[in-house]
C-alpha cells in the first residue's frame, strides 16, 4: 500500500469542479472529464478525489458508474485509490504508446528468422515496375483534391467485397484505418468487444484510448455467440473481430455464424471487420451481408504486395465512411493516387493475378507443410488455411526464449489476448517457412520439452 505524502491534501473543490465540468452524467463522460481535468492541471498531482458515493449523489449517476470510471482511470496510472485512505491524482497521462507492437518489433529485431509477424516476402514478389508505370500513365495524376477513394480502385474491390456497398475509402494500411475507427466512436471508459485472441494492435489502441476490451473466445465457427450475446448486455461502444483468417488464430467465420451474431448486434453498436489475409480465402463471410449499413469492413493488402505498399481499403456504413473521410481532410492523410491506381493494377491486370495466384498457392503449400510438420512432433492444430498457426505450448516465456536462441523468434499469445486466464499458445507465420518444415517443427517441439500438444 502506497503512502501518504506531502502533497497527499484533501483538495475540498474537486467534487464542484468536476460537478461543474460533467457535461453528461455517463461512465465515458465522467472518465474523459476528470482526465481532460488531471491533463489541465485543474485536478493536481495529490488532490484527493471524491468519494464513489459523493460524486455519484452529487451528479446523480449511479455508484457503479461513477466506480467504472475510476478503475478506467486508475487503469491508466491516473488515480490511485487506497484502503481507507481515499482516491488520489497521480500525476497527469504518460504519451500513450503501442507497447505490445513495440515488444513484438523488439524482439523480431536481429533475428535471423522471423515467424512471428505476418510478412510474405518470402513469397513470390508482385512486380511493382508495371504497377507504377500504370499508374503514372493516369489522367488523374495530380489532381488537385482528392477523393475517399479512386474510382479505379473501388472499381477493382467492389466485385469481391464481401457484402454490396458502393461506400469505400482507401487508407494507409489497416492499423490506421482501426486507430481512425475507434478514435472516432470510442471514449475513455467505454468497452469494445474484441474477438480472441485478436491482432495486438487493436488492444494497443484500446488502451491508448483508456477503454476496456471484453474478449469473445474464438469457436470452430467464429467468436462465441453466448459470449457476444453477454458481452452486449454491457452496452459496448463497438464490435471488432477479424472475419476472414484469424490473425493469430487463423480461423474464419461460416455463413452461419455471421447470420447468428448478425442477429445479436442488429441496431446496436458499429461493427469494424478487419482482414488481414483475405486473398487467402476464396469464400468469405460477413455481417455486413445482413447489416450493410452498421458495418464497415476493412481489407488490408502489404502482406500481398509488401510493406511499401501499405493500404487498406474500407466500405460498407456510409455515415461511419463519411465520418473518417473527415477526419483525413484535417490533416490530408489520404492514400497517393499513384499508390491507389498501382494497387488497383496489382488487382485486376492479368500478370499480376497470376502472380498473386501462385502466391497464395505457396501460402497455402508452406502453411499445410509446417501443420502436418508439427502434427508429427505431437501437436494438435487448427484446421485453417492460413496463413497463421496458432501453436499451444506448456510456457510462452520459455518457449519463445529457447527457439529465440536457436534464432528463431515467434510471438508469445500474451501480445494477442486480453484475458488473464487463458491458455499459452504462441503465434507462428508458416508461410515463412519455405523448405525445412520438418527441422522447423522439430525445433519448436525441442523449445516445448512436453506431448502432445493439444489446441
């Protein structure tokens, strides 16, 4: 239990001054209130907080909402509350960064082998030269406004979409259209439901914005419906889930699991779909086939095309499209025409759909090789077409420290769940493994000491 200090003084004024700043008597009111206070000074390192009870008395909001909101706060190092001792400002909000990305760069960093992140350019490499010249050759080049999207590249992602939208915006690959999303319908307090294990970058966000995810364990068909059904009693703020290849699960959705959660969320809260992989997969299902104007699905293309060529393409609820679309003409964000048209090339030109072709035949090859691979060593997978294994281990801390010295680096399930109680697993890229899938699933099976190995 921490101590009082000098500067621990009860601050009589700080009930009337966030009384007088509330503006709305809600969880993500109050918690983003007191935060813009600590932030502005007006609530100083030391001052003592009203009580649970005070406050809620005094704003007519209910003690559990008023108790959400500190534990929001104090989630984020901004409060402290102490036993018989009152609740206390810290100090104000350290800059916010992703810290699960920056582990994950970290330790991939210098590694001779890297299947941890989700990169093809061990695959066959798109030609880029005949994409460019396309798209240099446009009579749009250098135009002085832009548009939410080109129309060539809405025109080469509509036939495939999974759902009919004629709503697209391009964006800087598919992290920054999530961060965009949630900043845009998501306070501090607030709580997203999350599939798990989800990509690491969404629980980044998350917490940078000081809201709670509520994770939905991934089934054979999809997040958990009872799950999903008991996580919108909390009212959440939005649904994100991967439909399409699981990043790092692998698993994707059937048609009738996307009828059923359909049924769930109707009418309630904006649902963002995020895929990573989805050339991968040549069925693929949504809840935006039943709810196209409360969806907006996101379509990611570097690992296809590489990092160089990050973009993501997002459609489906107009207002919710519009809303983003607004906020890039603040700080003009949006995606070169001369990327946009390049990867319109990439998509529809017949060279390059051969190449993307044989592309996702190796995926396919590499990732079934490795499966059945580490089958042999006694590990039960997934089923999934890939390209992500989702491998149980007895310890991800030593796991990942023995392959690490074998130069191998995979991601410990720790930077993907936000659970505490849940199973160890490690995240395995196979489509980076080309040839010694044996040797590969050896070494893993060496790091692990323990069969068999069971999902």
């Amino acid at each position: 239990m921490a101590e009082m200090t000098a500067l621990d003084t009860p601050h009589p004024d700080s009930l009337s001054v966030i009384k007088k700043r509330l503006t709305l008597r809600t969880t993500s009111a109050l918690t983003r209130t007191v935060l813009e206070l600590i932030s502005a000074g007006e609530l100083p390192p030391g001052t003592q907080l009203p009580t649970i009870r005070d406050l809620s008395a005094a704003v007519g909001m209910s003690r559990s909402a008023v108790g959400q909101a500190w534990r929001a706060l104090a989630a984020r190092g901004l409060i402290e509350s102490r036993r018989r001792g009152g609740t206390f400002v810290l100090g104000k909000a350290a800059p916010p960064h992703a810290k699960r990305y920056e582990s994950m760069i970290r330790s991939s960093m210098d590694m001779p082998r890297d299947l941890a992140n989700l990169r093809g350019d061990s695959l066959p490499a798109p030609h880029l030269g005949p994409a460019f010249e396309h798209a240099l050759s446009q009579p749009s080049l250098n135009r002085p406004f832009a548009q939410p999207i080109d129309d060539e590249l809405a025109a080469a992602v509509q036939p495939t979409w999974p759902f009919p939208t004629t709503q697209f915006l391009a964006t800087h690959g598919l992290v920054d259209c999530l961060e965009m999303t949630l900043s845009a319908i998501v306070s501090p307090g607030d709580k997203v439901v999350v599939d798990s294990p989800t990509m690491g970058r969404v629980l980044d966000i998350l917490d940078a914005i000081g809201a709670t995810p509520l994770p939905v364990r991934i089934g054979p068909d999809g997040p958990d419906l009872d799950e999903l059904r008991r996580a919108m009693i909390s009212k959440p703020a939005a649904f994100v889930y991967q439909p399409v290849g699981n990043v790092p699960r692998g698993r994707s959705v059937t048609a009738e699991w996307a009828a059923g959660a359909a049924e769930i969320v109707a009418g309630t809260v904006p649902v963002i779909e995020m895929s990573q992989v989805s050339h991968m997969y040549d069925v693929q299902h949504s809840i935006g086939a039943h709810l196209p104007a409360q969806v907006i699905h996101a379509r990611s293309y570097n690992f296809f095309f590489g990092t160089d060529m990050r973009q993501a393409v997002v459609g489906g609820d107009p207002e919710l499209i519009n809303t983003l679309w607004m906020r890039l003409t603040y700080s003009s964000r949006f995606v070169s025409r001369i990327l946009q048209s390049a990867l319109a090339y990439l998509l529809t030109a017949e060279p390059a759909i051969g190449r993307m072709q044989r592309f996702v035949a190796e995926a396919w090859r590499r990732h079934t090789l490795l499966s059945q691979s580490l089958a042999r060593h006694g590990f039960t997978l997934d089923s999934v077409a890939g390209p992500s294994l989702w491998v149980p281990v007895p310890d991800e801390h030593s796991a990942c420290a023995r392959l690490s010295k074998d130069g191998i680096v995979v991601h410990p399930g720790q930077f993907f769940q936000a659970e505490l109680d849940r199973h160890p697993h490690v995240h395995v890229n196979a489509a980076a493994v080309a040839d010694d899938h044996d040797d590969v699933a050896a070494t893993i099976a060496r790091a692990c000491r323990r069969h068999p190995m069971r999902s």
